[in-house]
C-alpha cells in the first residue's frame, strides 16, 4: 500500500466518522430542520417579492417572511387545537345521544331501501343485526376515537415547550436558508460531483414540489375543508370546526380528499335524518368545491410548475404517512419527486449519451 491508498482509506474513515457523529448530533432536530428546509422552498417566492418590491435587504427580506410564516401558522394553529379538542370532548355523548334517541334501531328495523339492502348485506355475511350489539360497537369506536384525539390534544398541550423547540428551529433553519442560502448552495454545489446543471435542476425541483405540495395544496385544503366546514355548521351537523380540520388534511391527498367525510356525512343525511335534500346538496356541494379547487385553482396555481401523475402523489402520501407520520404528506411526494428528477438524470447521462 502506498502513501496516496493510506491517506485515500484514512479520509474515508475519517470523514465517514465524522458524518455518523453529525447525524447523532442533528438526529434530535433533523425533522424540525428538513420542515424548515420545506418552508424556505415554499416561501422562497415571498422573501424574493419583498426584496424586490420593497427594496428590503437580504436580512430583513428573511425575518419578515419568518414572521409572516410564524403568524400565519401558530395562531391559528392554537386556535384549531382548543376548538377541535372541545368538540372531539363530546364526541362520545353525541353517539350515545343519537343511539338513546331511538334512531339507530327505527333504521334497523325500518322497511325503508338502505335499511332492507344492509340487512340482506348483513344475512349474505351471516350476521346477525342485533341491535343492542350494534350500538355497543358504535359507543366503543366513538369513545376510543374521542379517547385517542383528546390524548393527542392533551400531548401537544403538555409538550408545548417541545412544539415550539421545534418551530423554532424550522423557523431559524427558513431563516438561515434565505439570508444565506447563496453561500450554502454554493458549497453543496462545490462538494456535489454532479454537473451544475443537473444540481440546479434538483434544487429547483425541491423548491417547486414544496411550494405545490405546501402552498398550493395548502390553500386548496383550507378553502375546501372551510366550505364544506361551513356547510356542516349550516346543515346543523355536529363538531364542525372537528370535521373541517380532519377534510383540510384529507383534502391533500388526491382522488380521494373530502369526500372521506362529506359522502359518509351526506349518507348519515339521508339515511339517519330522512334530509334527502340537505344530503343532495351536501354531496353537489362540496364535489362542486372539489372539482373547482382541483381542476382551476390548482392548475392556475401551479402553471408550469410541476406536474405529476395523481395516483402516483396518493401512494407517495400514503406510504408517506406510514413510515413519516402526519409529515408523510410532505415528504412523501417531495421524496417521490426527486426520485423521478434523479432516475430522470440518471438514464439522460448514462444510457442516452453512450
């Protein structure tokens, strides 16, 4: 072995050493730190309008998006956690209210069609609609769903310290990115062996996927979680500020999105209350929302950006969500897209070029 093989072998010790020693040091923060690094290419758009349109410096371009940022989400954030956590409180009572009123049985027992469908469905799987074993059931779901939402509303509450830890160091990585991120790109780009070309093109299509997957969606699942939030609260359906948070998170995942909610809602409806035309309209409604937001808020949001295959973002949330969590939303289609991008890079280099 020569001096340049030892001096190869001990840099590559050294170096992958040193790495590991950095991920158990970044480990603790390194959510926090990649949801930074996804508000920084979300919101990359404002802090440059408020340079240019404002003449701000770099700095304060910086602060004033993170405010911005820090505004738009913790206070109404708060918000959402102490309405939501009252409504998912009563949940459980308005289940035992809406079985102890008689409606659960005169829909088992009635002639009606979905009561005569449900019970041939029930025979064909040889089950027996008993009543009382029913309304078992359903008290038991409501009182582990309501049991499992106030705990996690009771978990945020108690670990608020920890929340906004965390915050603030996505916060202060969105910060360092846009007041530095021309001397952080620079030295990614000098240590990176790819062409320049090619590492401008990951970057951008890091920026582009967080600002479709974070604002665009973002804004899409609020104006229809808040609309058909607010035809709950008209129809008189119960825990609407509950239901309007859970269909602005579904709303993010495509195909399926509110209609998780608002067509079992629309059944409840007709079936449950005999509100044929509150449930009509509840389902016209909130597809007409659907498809507006979906097929001309989006596209007019998006333009040019990225585009990509609906049921592919499904099963990138998806699987997302299984092994990330909640952040899943995020990262799953970030990650599918770069993968794309790279695999993209990959065949024009080293199968078309030779």
């Amino acid at each position: 072995m020569n001096k340049k093989q030892a001096e190869y072998i001990f840099f590559t010790i050294l170096i992958s050493l040193l790495i590991y020693l950095m991920y158990l040091i970044f480990k603790p923060m390194l959510g926090p730190i990649i949801f930074g690094c996804i508000l920084a290419g979300s919101f990359i758009s404002v802090h440059k309008f408020l340079q240019k349109k404002y003449k701000f410096s770099k700095g304060l371009s910086a602060f004033a998006t993170c405010l911005l940022i820090t505004i738009g989400l913790v206070i109404p954030l708060v918000y959402l956690i102490i309405q939501i956590s009252s409504e998912a409180f009563n949940l459980y009572s308005v289940t035992k209210g809406f079985i102890e009123s008689g409606k659960l049985e005169i829909f088992l027992t009635d002639d009606g069609f979905f009561a005569r469908n449900l019970r041939k469905l029930l025979g064909y799987l040889n089950i027996n609609p008993d009543t009382s074993e029913i309304a078992t059931k359903l008290l038991e779901v409501s009182k582990n769903l309501s049991g499992s939402l106030i705990r996690l509303f009771n978990k945020i509450a108690g670990d608020l310290f920890g929340f906004f830890f965390d915050f603030a160091i996505a916060i202060m990585t969105t910060f360092t990115l846009f007041s530095q991120g021309d001397i952080l790109k620079k030295y990614v780009i000098a240590l990176s062996p790819l062409d320049t070309k090619e590492e401008e093109l990951l970057i951008k299509t890091f920026n582009q996927m967080n600002y479709v997957s974070l604002v665009c969606n973002g804004i899409g699942g609020i104006i229809q979680g808040v609309l058909a939030g607010i035809a709950f609260l008209f129809l008189g359906i119960d825990s609407p500020f509950l239901w309007t948070a859970i269909m602005v998170i579904l709303a993010f995942i495509p195909v399926l999105g509110i209609s998780i909610i608002t067509i079992p809602a629309s059944m409840y409806l007709v079936i449950f209350e005999e509100r044929t035309g509150a449930g009509i309209f509840l389902i016209v409604f909130s597809l007409g929302v659907a498809f507006i937001v979906e097929n001309v808020f989006k596209p007019k949001f998006i333009g040019d950006r990225i585009k990509i295959n609906s049921m592919f973002v499904l099963f990138t949330i998806i699987g997302g969500m299984a092994v990330f969590g909640i952040a899943g939303v995020f990262y799953g289609p970030l990650i599918g897209t770069l993968f794309l991008t790279t695999a993209k890079l990959f065949q024009d280099k080293y199968f078309i070029d030779t």
